[in-house]
C-alpha cells in the first residue's frame, strides 16, 4: 500500500525549530516559562497510565487514541496553537529538474492533523525512548506560483492549488532525559527526535493554468505522474515544520506536567 518513503530526522530539535519557526518558538518558550512557575495538572482530555502498569503500552496507546483530536486542536489556557490546521510559509518544487518548471507552493495550510489514527505506542522507561507509529491523511489548501519553458517559449502562471498526501505512515522515535522543574518535580524533556514516513500516493491539483484548460491538464498530468519525485522535494519541508510544531507543544506540555502526574507508580 505504502509506495514512497522519507526521513526527517533531528537532534536537537530546539535549533532547528528555532530557525524555522523563530517567533513561534519566542511565544511558546515566554508561555512555557510562565506555565513553569505553577505546575498544571494533566489536562482532563488525557489519562495517565502507570508506570508499572504491566500493559503500559496498551493503556498508553489507548489514551493517545483518545486524546490526539484534541491536542491537535491547540489549548490556549496552556500555551498550546493549533496543529490542525497548520501554516508552512512556502515549498519549492522543479518538475522534472531545475531546467524544468519551477513551481513554489506559497501560504500552505495544512488539516488532517486532528484525524491522525494512532496504529502502536510503546514507552521504553530504562532507554527513555517512545516508538510509535500513525496513519494520516494530510490536505493542504495553498497558491502556487509556476515559472519555466514550453518549447523554449518562457512561461509564468499562478493560482489556487491543493495537495492531497493520502495514507502517510509515520514512525517516530522521541529521545528524552528527565529534568527538575522549576517546581521542584521531574519532568520529561524531548532532546532529539527521528521521524521516516512513507506515503501512499500524492495528488497535485493546479487551476487556471496558463488559462489554457488543455495545457494545464497536461501539466497536472505531468504533475501526478512524477508525485514521488515531488514528494522528495517538499517531503524535508512538510516533515520539518510538522514535526517542530508537534515536538514544541509537547515540550510546552512536558514542562507543565509533572512525570508522577503523567505517569504515575
């Protein structure tokens, strides 16, 4: 089923997000801070799971199951943005190559992100190491500016444009260490993470395309048939920005709630 496969891996993610994402990052380490004066309790939408419960995994996968949607969609009282939707600035993409068309994706927003389904979790307490892995749907809503040569005649177009990433696989390896808050309770800390995915088909939908209805056809065709070399092209960006928001809010999350009362004994 799964026919294109990436990797968007990063050691410590708090440069790389920094770089990215600079004034999001600014707001979430001033709230982040904030909350750390006063530790939060675990928010009611997810449960705790023991850490000696023989079946941890299980009852941990559950929760995840049943608390993504709503983490997804941000929590203001804790400092959290939304994932779902979620804004990348912009993506470039040369069909077939450089000599080719150059099409920049611009104002992208992301959904799906709140309809991820949770396929396993499993903790690795002794190696401070969470596995998982999730299945997505992602539909991206964007502008497309397209620039190049048709039989050495230059040519520009621009316009609405979406992508559609169906039956994306996710493997995630989060790395963490425990930390003293300021609170004076342990807590987790997310140091490194490792994301792959493999996606299942991308579609590419231009409009008004050169305002010639048979041309751009041509091109959306030429666009679809070569979606696993655009994939390779996009892939770093869209796993780059998905997976720092994602990392950020956990980490925002982590400092407000304390291991005993995530994960009680």
């Amino acid at each position: 089923m799964l026919n294109y496969s990436v990797e968007c891996s990063y050691a410590e993610y708090e440069r790389h997000s920094y770089r990215e994402f600079k004034m999001l990052h600014f707001l979430l380490f001033v709230l982040g801070t904030l909350s750390n004066v006063v530790s939060m309790s675990l928010p009611e939408y997810i449960n705790s799971c023991s850490r000696n419960d023989p079946n941890l995994n299980e009852c941990a996968l559950k929760s995840a199951r049943e608390s993504i949607h709503r983490f997804s969609l941000g929590d203001p009282s804790r400092g959290l943005p939304p994932l779902d939707p979620l804004y990348v600035e912009k993506m470039i993409v040369y069909v077939p190559n450089e000599s080719g068309f150059k099409i920049v994706f611009k104002d992208n927003n992301f959904t799906g992100l709140s309809d991820l389904k949770m396929e396993s979790l499993r903790f690795d307490l002794d190696k401070k190491l969470i596995i998982a892995e999730a299945l997505v749907n992602l539909d991206v809503e964007n502008t497309y500016d397209l620039s190049g040569k048709v039989f050495i005649v230059p040519i520009t177009s621009n316009g609405d444009s979406s992508i559609k990433l169906k039956n994306t696989m996710l493997h995630i390896k989060f790395w963490y260490e425990h930390v003293e808050g300021p609170d004076g309770n342990i807590h987790w800390k997310i140091y490194k993470h490792d994301i792959k995915y493999d996606v299942g088909r991308a579609i590419f939908r231009l409009e008004n395309l050169l305002n010639d209805k048979n041309l751009g056809d041509r091109i959306n065709r030429i666009l679809n048939e070569m979606w696993r070399e655009i994939v390779a092209d996009v892939g770093p960006t869209i796993c780059r920005s998905l997976s720092s928001a994602v990392v950020e809010n956990l980490g925002v999350l982590l400092s407000q709630v304390s291991y005993d009362e995530l994960m009680p004994e």
